[in-house]
C-alpha cells in the first residue's frame, strides 16, 4: 500500500521507517536539483539537504494543517484585511 505524503510526514514524528520513505520520496528531486552543481559539492549538498528536511519535517506541525476549504477562506480573509 501507498501512503500519501501527508500520512508519512505524520507518522514520521514517531517513526524512523516513515522518515526514510520521505527522504526516499524526495530523492529524485534532490539528485536532479544537485545536478545543477558542481560534482565535487553534491554529496555535501545532498546530506545538508537531507538534514534541512529531517528539521523541516519535525518541525512541521500537521495537526494544524488547514485542508483546502480552511485555507481558502483564510486567504480570502486575507485579501480583505489588506484592502
């Protein structure tokens, strides 16, 4: 079965299979983003990369996310403030 990337995220906080999945989600765009730099700088900047993800994804609170709805009414409250 495939968990979604919101599903692994929140299961990542406890769980360190989870953790791996994420960065193995993410790993064909860091491989080709890293191909835009200097071969001798990319496993450097792969570890950096992986490690700024593993701080993004414990620091990412996803109980309050807001869904779709929620995040279109703040933005039209948004919206209006700033007029």
């Amino acid at each position: 079965m495939r968990d979604s990337l919101y599903t692994l995220v929140k299961r990542s906080k406890t769980d360190v299979q989870s953790m791996n999945r994420v960065i193995e989600t993410f790993s064909p765009k860091i491989l080709s983003s890293l191909n835009q730099t200097n071969h001798q700088d990319r496993e450097d900047l792969s570890q950096e990369i992986k490690m700024k993800l593993l701080l993004c994804i414990k620091n990412f609170d996803v109980e309050n996310t807001p869904g779709y709805f929620q995040m279109m009414e703040q933005l039209k409250e948004r919206d209006v403030a700033q007029r």
